[in-house]
C-alpha cells in the first residue's frame, strides 16, 4: 500500500508492523482540508494498540529500541 504524503506525519524509520487508518485511504491529498492526525493506531502482530512485549504501539514507541521491532 502507497503512503502518500500529508496524510500522515509517520517517518520512515517506523516500525514495519505499525498501521494506521490513513493508509488505507485512497483519495488525492488536499491541503485546503486540515490534516487530522488521527492516532488509532494497531500492531500487525498483535491487532491490537500493544505490541507483542505489552507495550503501546505508536510511531514513538515503536522503534529499534524494542525487540519486536522490524525494519521498514
């Protein structure tokens, strides 16, 4: 799935496993619309908002530092 820009402010260092919503949105980006940077995010792991370890999964937390993390 395409990431397109201004939908999200998720660099690329992110964990391969965090999704969110607006992935999977398939519409042109328009900047007179306000992003809203909505934070429902889920661990393809788990399908929930915890990782594997227990722990809370957003595009903080989820980095090299955890051991469930996978590389983009």
């Amino acid at each position: 799935m395409m990431e397109r820009s201004g939908l999200t402010n998720i660099g690329s260092n992110r964990c391969e496993k965090l999704r969110w919503k607006g992935m999977y949105i398939e519409a042109e980006w328009d900047p007179t619309i306000q992003h809203s940077n909505d934070g429902a995010m889920w661990c393809q792991h788990t399908f929930t908002c915890l990782g594997p370890d227990g722990k809370a999964v957003d595009e903080f937390e989820c980095s090299p530092a955890r051991k469930c993390y996978q590389k983009l």
